[in-house]
C-alpha cells in the first residue's frame, strides 16, 4: 500500500498529533539538565519545575506595589489591541475584497495600489506611526491593521474572481442589482474565505502587536517580555511566550469551529 493512501486511526493521529510537543519538551528537559549540571547558576534554560512555579505565581500573586495581577492585566491589554487591530482589518478587507473583486473599475483602480501596500515591510513604517498617532494604543492597532489588511483583501477579492461567472450571468438574468450580486452571491461566497484570512493573519498579527508593545508600552504581553530579559529572567519569558502560543491557537481553534459550524460545505480539515 502506497504512503499517501495510509489514514491514521483516532488514537494513532492523536498519538501523531502529541508526539511532537513531547519531543520538543524532552529536548528541552535534556539541555536544561545539561546546562544545570554544568553550572547550577545558569539562567538560560531553567529547569521545567522552575518554570512551572513561575506560572503559578504569575497567575496568582499580584505586584507588590499595586496590587494587581499584572499577568492578567497584560493579556486583557493585549488580546483588546489584537481583537481591534483584526477585527477593523477583516470589516474593511471583506468590504474591499467584494468591490475589486466585482467592479472591474475597481479593480482597475486599487488591485495594483494593494499590491504594492502589502509588499511594505509593516515594522518599517512603525516609527513613523509613533510620529504620527503619538505612543498610545491607537498607533498599535494601526500598526495591525497596516500588517493584515493588504493581505486579507488580496485574499478575498481573489476569492470573488474565482466565483463562477455562470451564477453572477444567471443572476444578472434575473434581473439582480449590483448590491443583490454582492449581497446574495459573492458575500456567502467569501465569508469562509474571510475566517480562512483572519486565521493566517493572526500570526503576523501577533508579531506586529509584540513589537510595538515592547518599544512603547506600559502594559501588555510584549512589554512585559521585553521589560524582564534585562534581568535573563528567562523562566518569566518562557511563561509569557508559552501563555501567547495557548492564545494564538485558542483562536485559531475557536476560528476553525466556527468555520464548520456555519460554513461546513467549505471546509478544508485544517
């Protein structure tokens, strides 16, 4: 039997699906213990049980000084800028998307002008949002949008293109608006597409709110990550960096169930 013809059962894909996280962690736990042997004192791979208690006091203690849990108070900050930032990009790309993919003026006037927005690197333009918006939260969010819409409407309107003519000839037919076409045909069309794109924005998406966080913040995942690696306080860093990877995939997760319970016909099973 050929390779590509062999389908894992329920308990061997879950076997498959866990055996790499557990690779990595041995891997891990091996180049700690090789690092504390050699010096009791290094800083640059704690031991697992060090970077368990650390999450349990993250989570749990509040800052000597005002008393807050500033894990908590640094994941609310962040989750709201990235929710912002992906949320005004999937509003404004699907909009976008449904008008260069049907008005061929449109597309005449903006596909090129996208094109080139998404080919500029976001992080290069990040001080001069500083400049402009100032160091507050809106520079941030801008930040995300500049990084994600340019790809989520290129995504979408090619998506539109890729309707059948033969429905939007039909409907045209029968008499349908320009409105009714983009309503009735092209938006149930392009709405799984739509929670395809805002699934691969996330990670970029992620990486744009870090950076900006970590240059001008106060509160947020990315600031506190860059605030403690002047101490090596690599057991804080692991945890935080660790509680972001349970954040992306939680929403990518709650993304893809979303994605079958409304538009199972257009499931792709990744």
């Amino acid at each position: 039997m050929r390779l590509i013809n062999i389908k894992p059962g329920r308990a061997l894909a879950l076997f498959l699906a866990l055996l790499p996280f557990v690779l990595v962690l041995i891997a891990y736990a091996v180049g700690s213990d090789i690092r504390l042997s050699a010096n009791p004192q290094d800083k640059l791979l704690p031991a697992p049980a060090t970077v368990v208690e650390t999450m349990q006091r993250l989570v749990t203690e509040g800052d000597r000084r005002t008393g807050r849990i500033l894990f908590w108070h640094d994941t609310w900050a962040s989750l709201q800028r990235l929710g912002l930032g992906i949320g005004i990009s999937a509003l404004v790309g699907l909009m976008f998307g449904l008008i260069i993919g049907l008005l061929p003026l449109a597309r005449s006037a903006l596909a090129q002008f996208v094109a080139v927005l998404s080919m500029i690197p976001p992080l290069a333009l990040l001080p001069i949002l500083f400049i402009v918006f100032g160091l507050g939260e809106l520079s941030k969010v801008v930040l995300i949008v500049i990084g994600t819409l340019p790809f989520i409407i290129r995504d979408l309107s090619q998506r539109v293109l890729e309707i059948p003519q033969e429905l939007i000839v039909k409907a045209q037919t029968l008499g349908a608006s320009s409105w009714v076409i983009a309503t009735r045909i092209a938006l149930p069309q392009v709405m799984p597409r739509l929670i395809q794109a805002v699934r691969l924005s996330l990670g970029p998406a992620w990486l744009f709110l870090i950076a900006a966080e970590a240059i001008a913040s106060d509160l947020g995942l990315g600031y506190r990550i860059f605030l403690v690696r002047r101490y090596l306080a690599m057991d804080v860093i692991l945890t935080y960096v660790i509680w972001i990877t349970f954040l992306a995939f939680a929403m990518d997760w709650m993304l893809r169930r979303a994605s079958r319970r409304f538009f199972p016909w257009a499931e792709d099973g990744l």
